[in-house]
C-alpha cells in the first residue's frame, strides 16, 4: 500500500511538472522578441522652411532614406513599448531662391545676381524614440513612434543657376561645395505613424509614414572661406542672416527579421 502511494505521488509530481513545462513553454511562446531588426527603404519628400526675406522656397523636391533600425522592447512580457534605434541615411533636397552678390565669372569680382540654388545635403542620422504598438488584429498591427533625430552632414553640395541683374548671359554652376557653409549636427522632431503585416513567422513588413521637421538652423553662422578667412554667412546685399530649416514626408517600407 505504501508503494502504492509512493508511485502515485511520484506520477502526480511527474504530471505537475509536465503542465508547468506545458505552461512555460506556451508562455515563452508568446513573449515578443527582446530585440527585433530592421531593413529600412523609401523615398523622401523634402523642403525648407525659412521666415528669411532673403530666402523664397521654390517648391518641394524627392530624395531617399533608407538603414537599419531596431525595436528594443521594454517590457519582456508585452509587445506594446518599444525604444527605436537606428543608423539611417538621408538624401535630401531642396531648392531656394535669392539675390546676392556671386562670383559671376570666377574672376573673384562679385556680380548682383538673381541666383536658384538646388541643394543636395546628405545626413548620416542616428534616431531615438518611443515606439507604440497595438495588439495584433489578425496578421496586422498599428504602430507610432515619436522622438528625436540626430543628423551629421555628411555633404552639401548646390547647382546654381546664376542670373546677373545686368544684361550679362545667365550661367550655371554645378556641385558647388556648400559642406563649410552647413551646419554639421542637425536636430529634428521624427514622428511616423504606420502598420505592419506578418508574414510568416517573425518575419514582418511594415509601412510608415514618418514628419521629420528640422529643429536648428542648416547654415553655419560663421565659416571659414578656402583662404582660412572668417566669413558671417549672411546675405551680401541685406546683410541678413541665413536662416532655413528642413522639413521632410518619408514612405518607409522595411522588413523585420
């Protein structure tokens, strides 16, 4: 009788480790990832914003985005909260029109010209934010995600297509080198609202639409010149400081593995 009862509470033991096993195993089975990666592509709808007189923003221009980002969840046993972080780069441009003394000829003799420059900037941006989902509704989900940008230019270049205000004949320059002239942080509010699609298994798609909205000043308020001289980036003619902010739509597609 006694063997008896030592067997049976050794099966029972055996059965209550089995369904905590059971248990632990399906809850594991839910918990989300602790860390999910990312690959980021899309175009990007750029312009500046400027309260300057000396500036007029000829419209918007297309660029590209794309990078690695990664979803660090914050909480093991939820899907919600995430912290986005990533290395992204930003192809931006723009164009802007103004008046202004220009090295019309390359003779170092300054020419009053009605001057359009198509600027080309490139960032090497690196975002940090709170990022929100929802549960999944089937295979979907809806996420958000708002914080900071931190950009380095990388270069800036412009072509500018130069008009003196006499009868002299119009003149384009090409890749002029506007990297001294840029500011090299840029600090931006990065918003995106989107949806993601599981395909199959922890491999996902998402679509974003992400506002990124330039905080600081693009010109530098001071730069040095080829020859090592100081100069106030500032308007020749007004004297006006050059003040412009970027503004950018993206439409980011990525994969999630």
């Amino acid at each position: 009788m006694r063997y008896n009862i030592k067997q049976q509470v050794i099966a029972y033991l055996l059965i209550l480790t089995g369904i905590l096993s059971a248990a632990n195993a399906q809850d594991i089975m839910r918990r989300p990832r602790r860390v999910e990666f990312s690959v980021m592509a899309g175009p990007a709808i750029s312009w500046l914003s400027t309260a300057s007189e000396t500036f007029d923003n000829k419209g918007i221009c297309v660029g590209g985005v794309y990078g690695v980002n990664a979803d660090i969840n914050l909480m093991p046993t939820n899907e919600n909260y995430y912290f986005l972080v990533g290395i992204n780069a930003r192809h931006y441009f723009s164009k802007i029109q103004y008046i202004d003394k220009y090295d019309y000829f390359g003779t170092k003799k300054d020419t009053v010209s009605n001057i359009l420059s198509k600027y080309n900037d490139i960032y090497l941006s690196f975002p940090t934010a709170i990022k929100l989902k929802t549960n999944p509704m089937g295979r979907f989900a809806i996420f958000g995600v708002i914080g900071m940008e931190h950009g380095f230019c990388l270069s800036a270049t412009s072509k500018d297509e130069v008009t003196p205000l006499k009868m002299e004949e119009e003149k384009t320059f090409k890749n002029v080198n506007r990297t001294r002239q840029t500011a090299v942080f840029k600090e931006s509010l990065y918003v995106i609202f989107g949806f993601e699609f599981s395909i199959q298994d922890r491999t996902k798609a998402t679509f974003g639409l992400a506002y990124n909205r330039g905080l600081n000043n693009l010109f530098k308020a001071t730069y040095k010149d080829n020859d090592g001289n100081r100069l106030d980036n500032i308007n020749t003619i007004t004297e006006e400081p050059l003040k412009a902010f970027y503004n950018s739509f993206e439409f980011q597609f990525s994969f999630v593995f």
